[in-house]
C-alpha cells in the first residue's frame, strides 16, 4: 500500500520521463489526478547513462503531476526498459503433499520455485514470475489448481529477467530526486495491463510499445505472457535518418516527424509539400511529403520486420488470433496500424489507456500507456492481495528482497 492512497507511476523513458498520479475512489475504481511530463536527457535505449539529468527529469515529471493533483508524492512505481530485459520460459515438477493428495498454496509455491530455479549470471535478477499454466496428473491448461485432487503438479511460468545494475540505476536516480520506490514493473507488462484487454490476452496478441530508445515486445497467449523481448531501435532512430537525409539539425527533424510523418505510403497526398526550415542563414526549402514518408517508412518497416522474426524463431505468429496492439510515442505516427497489419498479415490497432475518470482528456494517448498502467498494474496487485494470497492469482516479481536490499543500502 503506497503512503498518502496515492498510487504513482513513474515511466522513465530515453525521450521523455512520465508521471501519473492515481488514488482509488470511493467505488474502488483507480482514477487518474495528476500527469506530468519532463524531456529524458539521460537515458539511452532504455538504460541510465547519467544518474544526474536523469534525476532532474523524475523531479520534473513529478512535480508538475503533483502541480496538477495538488497531492504530495512520497512513493513510486516505476517501469524498466532496455535492451538487457530477457524472457524466459521454465517447467517445474513436484509431488502433491497435502492431505488426500487435495493441491493446497504451499504445493503451488513450491511448484512455482521448482520452475523458476533456473540459472542465470549473477549480474542478472529475476523481474517478474508469471505462471503460464498448471497441468495435474497429464491434465493441462490449468489457471488455478488449488482444491484440485492430483499427484503430480507441474507449472509452466514466464519468467523475465535484466541486468542488476540497471535496475539500481533506476532506483538511484528516484531515489536522490527524494522518492522511494515501492516497486520495479517492466514496462511493456505495465503497457499490456493499460491497452489489452482479457480477451485479447487470452486469443493471443502482440504488444508492440514504439519507445524513443527501444521498441519493447509482449507475446500474450491464452491469457499469459510466452515472449519477452526488445529491440534496440526507437523514434529516434527515426528522426535521425530524418535529420541525415534531410540535411537539418535533429530538432527541426523531430518537428518534421511530429507534424508531416508517415510511414504508410497510400495514405500520403503527392501533392503535399512539407517545409524545411533554413540553417544558418540558408533559406527555408519546400519537399513532397512523399520524400518524407520514403526516409520514415523503411526504418519503421525494419523495426516491425525485426519482431516478426522474433515471432518466426519461436514459431508465435500463429498464436496472434487477437491481433497486433501498437502503444508508446510512436504509435501516433501515421501509418502506423496499415504497416503493422501489412508486417504482421493480422489486424491492428493502437493501443491506449481506458477511460478511469478524472483527466481523461490528458493521460488518454499511447505516450501515458505505460506510466498509467503501471498506476494500473499496482491497483490490481493491491485487489489481489485483499481477495487473496494465492500465488497463482498473482503476477509475482521474485524481486521484493533484492528491492528491499538496495533500499537499505540507498537511505
């Protein structure tokens, strides 16, 4: 439970850092009060690359949330991100122990730690634990086995992972702004928990979150995550090639891309003209829009291109019976869902956060997916928690004493 009953989430992005302020009202329902939203100046693809901008930017965001809600924020949720997250599928096995073989909480503990005892190099730590399925005696496609009669208990989980030193990255910079954290979530899980909804998770979807730094990537099949992944290419790549081609310093690029992008083709006008603005002294110059989509298309086309082949490795595309989502700042591109239908050969649509009350005009765009969902995301942890402790009802993080750990080394 975070102090005050305010639920924060803190998404800290290569391009821009984002703040939302919930609380739970009268009717349980999570309602948003406060958004902000600061430039990111010290992350690269995901991952802190100077502790100092970076925390200047926490500071901004959160202070003109706190501006907007007229709250004081003491405690964070915040996302991570970057080219070191990895995803791991894991089978455990045990022998059921409670009375009259009758599958209790303890053997799905134990059949969870089973399938998470896994090695990895000791500059990783284990994110997330997220049970796919149980099978009982041969019976699979389980979501929850406790009461069940078996002698055999088996779990499938999802289990995700990133680098220890990033992670207390992230935590330095919140830390030294003067906000602790109560949670680390990855930030595509917290983007799904936002913009999926049940039944897509359990037809089968494709979660593509189009960041400045990084494009992250979330399988979700029969209501569970099966594929973790990221790819090291962004919106700003894009406003690089921008700023290459076009021969124009990469703010005037962004401005380009923000106002004249496309990345579809059959949706830009040949009349169109889009003006260049002049450098240093050089007069400002007029190009088709076309010349533009033809930078901005094929860079687009690679970073879909690059998932589809993650997707082809693990045999996954077939499972998409719920389509592509496409979230994060480069999901308001134009262009972008026919490219992802075309890439994919599923339907597409882009992914926002519901309508919770409060300010929705503000928060509802793909660029606050992430940061609302994981308002979102630790709402539902805290439901699940006064429902019940089942560890199977949970989406555990395995992360708590590590968290717990690096607090005390910070304070």
């Amino acid at each position: 439970m975070l102090s005050d009953d305010l639920l924060v989430g803190l998404d800290i992005g290569s391009t821009k850092v984002c703040a939302v302020i919930g609380e739970i009202n009268e009717r349980g329902q999570v309602e948003i009060i406060g958004v902000g939203e600061s430039p990111s100046e010290g992350l690269r693809r995901g991952v802190v690359i100077n502790i100092e901008s970076t925390l200047r930017s926490v500071t901004a965001a959160i202070e003109s949330a706190e501006m907007m809600s007229g709250r004081e924020v003491h405690n964070v949720i915040t996302g991570i991100a970057g080219a070191h997250i990895e995803g791991i599928n894991s089978r455990g096995v045990v022998a059921v122990t409670g009375k009259g073989r009758e599958i209790n909480e303890e053997d799905v503990k134990r059949v969870i730690e089973a399938a998470k005892a896994i090695v990895i190099p000791m500059d990783r730590e284990v994110l997330h634990v997220i049970p796919q399925e149980f099978v009982v005696d041969d019976q699979g496609g389980i979501k929850d086995p406790i009461d069940m009669i078996g002698i055999r208990l088996e779990s499938e989980v999802h289990i995700i992972t990133g680098s220890v030193t990033s992670a207390q990255n992230v935590l330095k910079c919140v830390n030294r702004a003067g906000f602790r954290v109560e949670d680390i979530v990855l930030q595509s899980l917290a983007s799904a928990e936002a913009v999926l909804s049940e039944s897509e998770k359990e037809l089968g979807v494709l979660l593509v979150d189009l960041g400045g730094g990084t494009t992250d990537v979330l399988v979700y099949i029969d209501g569970a995550p099966y594929h973790t992944d990221v790819v090291a290419i962004g919106g700003d790549q894009v406003t690089n090639d921008l700023s290459i081609m076009l021969k124009t310093p990469g703010n005037f690029a962004e401005k380009i891309k923000l106002e004249a992008g496309c990345c579809y083709m059959p949706l830009v006008d040949k009349e169109e003209e889009v003006i260049i603005p002049g450098v240093g002294g050089w007069p400002a110059a007029s190009i088709p829009r076309t010349e533009v989509c033809n930078i901005i298309e094929p860079r687009m086309k690679e970073i879909f291109s690059m998932v589809r082949e993650q997707l082809e490795r693990k045999n996954y595309l077939k499972y998409l019976r719920g389509g592509v989502v496409v979230t994060g700042g480069g999901a308001k591109m134009p262009g972008v869902v026919e490219l992802a239908s075309r890439i994919f050969d599923v339907p597409a649509r882009i992914g926002m956060p519901p309508r919770l009350g409060g300010l929705s005009d503000v928060y509802m765009s793909p660029v606050y997916s992430t940061a609302v969902g994981l308002v979102m995301y630790e709402a539902s942890q805290m439901k699940n928690d006064r429902l019940t402790l089942r560890p199977a009802k949970r989406t555990g993080t395995g992360f708590g004493q590590k968290l717990k750990d690096w607090m005390k080394e910070f304070f």
